[in-house]
C-alpha cells in the first residue's frame, strides 16, 4: 500500500478542516514549497493537494500555488478541489500534474467524466467521493467541499460509472477527517468486498503506523493522510514501508 502525503489549500494557505467543517480550520504557518521538501526527503512519490475553496465554490483558487508546484519535478501531484470542467482537468494536466481528483463532478456528471476517463486514461483520473454514514451506515456522499448531501449513496455513485474503465477512487469518511479516530475499517473492508478490481485510496482519521497496517491487511491501494504527517505523528520507521523512496538509514 502506498501513502500519499496531504495538504489542503485555503486562501493560500497550508491549512486542514476537521470532519469537513470550514469553520473548524487549523492553519499551518509553512508554505506549501516546504511541505514538498518534507515528503519528499521522507521518500513519497505522490502529493494529494485539496483546492478547498474549489471544492466549495467551484472556484480554483489556489490554482497558481498548484501550477508552481506542479513544475517542480518533486513529487506527482494528485490534485483535487474545483475540477468541474474538461477545460479545467485539461489546465492541470498542462500544468504537470499527474492526477486530477474529481468529486461533485463525478456524482453529478458521472457520464461526463467517464467521457475524461476515456480521453486522459484512467491512470490520470481519480473519482473522490467523501460520505457521511446514515442511520443504517449507508455512505451518502456529499459534495461541493462537504456542505451538500446528494443524496446518492457511494454505491449508487460508482455504479453510474463503467466497471472496466474506472480505475482509482478516493474514499473519505467526512466524520473522521482531520480527527486522528481511525480509520473507517468496515467502511473500506465492504468497498472492497463489492469493488475488489477498484485500486481505493483510504482517507480521513488516520492517526499512526497501526492504521496503515490495518489498512494494507484490508488491501487498500493508498491511504491518503493529512493532519498526521502534518503534525509529524507518525514515527519515521513506521512509515518506511509505505513510502517507496524511503532509505532506511535516514529512519531512524
């Protein structure tokens, strides 16, 4: 399993929300350039970035923060936030980056971006789609950065998409995002069961090394943290397994 380092951005900053609430903001006083430079010398190949004032309002933003990012040769950029249009995948994909992460788009528009997967290839398109449980634990997924209830389940979502060309889907539990609780385990264990050809990513809650393990048992494809490896919870050596370009000698 592979871990993909986290940042959200918001009017510029390097900030996180906790259980999708943008009034429950912490605010990070690093640059995003520096955030690069930690994960990268902790041997990540992968950056997740969260246009948060995109995925609320539509508007990117933070889109020159993500261009200058995306033409250093660092790390691939998986990016998400806003991406509503063809046009706009198209800026980012211009721009360098390696993956476009689509969330409202793909619940509301599912065969327009399966029209994007067909074109850009499903190497270089991930569906997102962050839930809320309901009474019965039904995942309903909500959108427009957390704030709207579609309505459809994440199991009616991915069934508006072709078996065969879908490849990479991120999965968030909004009540655990930026909590440290742990991972949803169960939440991800019937994914799996019902999607085994899917290559998931696991987000939200988690807060240690033993959480990347349940989740590589589980057979997750990536977990993807934030507020963890921001706040430096993880010990180095748990987290040489995960990332591919970590040395050994430099995990301590």
């Amino acid at each position: 399993m592979l871990l993909i380092p986290s940042i959200d951005l918001r009017g510029g900053r390097c900030v996180r929300l906790r259980e999708g609430d943008f009034a429950a903001e912490t605010a990070y006083p690093v640059a995003p350039e520096e955030f690069v430079a930690r994960y990268q010398a902790l041997g990540a190949h992968w950056l997740h970035i969260v246009d948060l004032d995109g995925a609320r309002d539509g508007v990117t933003a933070n889109l020159r923060i993500i261009e200058k990012l995306a033409r250093e040769p660092a790390l691939a950029l998986q990016v998400g936030g806003g991406i509503r249009s063809r046009a706009m995948a198209e800026r980012l994909f211009a721009a360098g980056v390696a993956r476009v992460v689509v969330g409202s788009a793909a619940v509301r528009q599912p065969a327009e971006v399966s029209s994007w997967i067909e074109i850009f290839g499903a190497e270089r398109v991930c569906t997102a789609f962050d839930v809320r449980l309901g009474p019965a634990a039904e995942p309903w997924v909500h959108t427009h950065g957390w704030t709207v209830n579609s309505g459809t389940s994440l199991w009616e979502a991915l069934d508006n998409f072709d078996a065969a060309s879908l490849r990479h889907v991120l999965c968030t539990d909004i009540s655990r995002d930026g909590t440290l609780r742990g991972p949803n385990l169960a939440l991800y264990r019937e994914a799996l069961g019902r999607y085994p050809r899917l290559a998931w990513q696991a987000s939200g809650g988690i807060r240690d090394g033993s959480d990347l393990a349940a989740l590589e048992r589980l057979g997750l494809a990536a977990a993807v943290s934030g507020t963890a490896l921001l706040q430096e919870r993880i010990p180095l050596k748990e987290l040489r397994s995960f990332l591919p370009g970590a040395s050994s000698p430099a995990l301590t």
